[in-house]
C-alpha cells in the first residue's frame, strides 16, 4: 500500500531511528521534494544485506526540473533549439539538441522517428520507449534528488557516491506511475572496499509500504566489480535486501577511465537488466514472473554498496 507520510507516522519514526540509530525517512515518493537530507546508515553485509528499511525518497508525481543542470529532451535534434551549452556525450551536439544525449551519436539515427535515438533506446525494441523524460548531467545541486544511506556530494558534472562499508541509495523525483520505462545511471568506478562484493547501479519502483517504521521499498539492477556479474536485487522490508537473479560474469574489457552505464526496463509485466561500457562490454538480465512485483511503479536512482563511484548522468525514459 502506497501512502504519504503522516505527521503520526513521522513521530513514530523518529521515535524507532532514536531506538536503532537509524535516521527516519528524507521523504516519502509522491510528496514534496523539500527535504532534510539526513542519510541513513546502512549496515550490509556479504550477502549485499541492506539496512535500508527506513530509507525513503522524494518523488512529486509530477515534477519535472528544467533547470541549467536538468535537460529534458523529448525532440530530435534541431539546429534551432535552445541548448544548455553542455554536450554530455562529447558528440558534438549540445544535450538539449541531442536525441540521445547519453550515447555518442552524431548521426542521431532514429528508426521510429519518435525523438529518442536508437543509441538510447532498448536494443531488442526501438518502439519500447518513445521520450527522454529526465536528463540530469548533473550540472548543478538539484532538489528532485534525496540520499539515504551513502555520502553523496556535487563534482565538476558529476555527482560522487560512497557507501563504504554498507548500502546507499540516491532517489531522484518524479514518481514513475506508468510502464514501460527504463532507468540508466552513467558512472566511473572508484575505489572498492577489502570486502566483498561490490555494487554500482541503478534503484527502481522505489515506493513507500507500512511497516514498524514504515519503510521504502525498490529494486536494483547491479554491476559488480572486479567479476563483472550483473545481477538484480530487491528490498520489501525487513533487515537484508533479497537476491533475485544475475548472469555470468560480463566480458568487462573496460578501464576505470572508461565510462560504465547500467540501466533497468520494465514493459509493465517484465524487468530487464543491462550493463555497457565504453570498451563494448555488455551483459543483459531478464526478469520475470515471480522475479517482477505485479506493481513496479516508483522512484529511480542510483544505488552503491560497499564501494564508491563517480556518476556522470542520470536519465529516466519513458
């Protein structure tokens, strides 16, 4: 059941976070985006375990900057059209004109003519998605995003992330209340602690459930570094998140100097998980039945645990 926070609720939060140290919620999905941006400590373990269970974001079901550092391209380029003065992709098209600005793509091919290129569209179903609803090349500190758990600070176009040891999530506003959709984070790996394993991505269907405290629940599709495992993993409450699924290790030829991007679908029945780099890496995960809630709508964002990572943008199709 989704809900907004109660001011009843909030206290009783408060009062549990003074209980187990763990800080109450920033936010919860379909509210404002003002928010206290006090992260929650995550305490995970080998098996990826997540103390996130009072983690929350802040999602305004219909809010959508268009701010200097968020570029929302839903057109194909044009040489008339008001550019941010950014080109994120380095392709010599400025991220406003870019109808794919997270892909080299100069020739700005576009099959179905529906204004997002074939570089960004799902590669086994160019009429899966049809508009680049959030580009954020993180230009600029933006209220639309909400820690919990992790440090997470502004760089030169860039936001950097460490959850070392443990989880952190960084949930980015508006919720996503229709299917299909897709969710990609562009990153650099950082340094990783000694232990074991170590995770870079992207959270999906972030949403709020009751519980004792009411808690965020969500997805995550995962690229694990050094082994080059791309796996799928998903929190409903309780101490630890859940395994769900991953492939094999990924032929990974990529450096730390090369970009990695990472990115979740849903079709409205079904999930899939893919992994590219800049060196032509790639690894896919499907998910599907039992392995998918019957209701996947919610909050998008990056996700960390036990390592750090330098990401480059964040996008959000639709």
């Amino acid at each position: 059941m989704r809900l907004t926070l109660k001011v009843m609720t909030i206290l009783a939060a408060l009062a549990f976070a003074a209980c187990t140290g763990n800080s109450p919620p920033a936010f919860a999905p379909g509210t404002d985006t003002d928010t206290d941006s006090d992260s929650d400590s995550d305490s995970d373990s080998d098996s990826d375990s997540d103390s996130d269970s009072d983690s929350d974001s802040d999602s305004d079901s219909d809010s959508d900057s268009d701010s200097d550092s968020d570029s929302d391209s839903d057109s194909d380029s044009d040489s008339d059209c008001e550019g941010n003065g950014h080109d994120e992709d380095g392709d010599g098209l400025d991220d406003n004109c870019d109808n794919c600005p997270t892909y080299p793509n100069g020739g700005q091919n576009d099959d179905d003519d529906d204004g997002i290129g074939d570089a960004c569209e799902a590669s086994w179903n160019h009429d899966l998605l049809d508009d680049i609803h959030i580009f954020d090349p993180f230009i600029g500190t933006q209220a639309e995003w909400a820690p919990s758990g992790g440090d997470w600070s502004y760089g030169d176009d860039s936001v950097f992330g460490q959850a070392n040891p443990g989880g952190g999530n960084y949930f980015r506003a508006p919720f996503i209340d229709t299917a299909p959709y897709s969710v990609e984070a562009t990153f650099y790996n950082g340094a990783s602690s000694s232990m074991t394993p170590s995770y870079t991505g992207v959270v999906f269907a972030a949403h709020e459930e009751t519980g004792y405290p009411d808690y965020i629940a969500y997805y995550t599709c995962l690229y694990e570094h050094p082994t080059g495992t791309l796996s799928a993993w998903m929190y409903d409450g309780g101490t630890y998140i859940e395994f769900v699924d991953s492939t094999e290790g990924i032929d990974d030829p990529a450096t730390s100097e090369q970009w990695r991007k990472v990115r979740a679908f849903y079709n409205g029945t079904d999930a899939v998980c893919t992994y590219e780099d800049e060196a032509g890496g790639y690894g896919e995960l499907g998910l599907s039945g039992g392995e998918v809630w019957g209701d996947m709508s919610g909050n998008g964002g990056l996700r960390l645990y036990t390592t750090s990572a330098t990401f480059t943008s964040f996008a959000i199709y639709l």
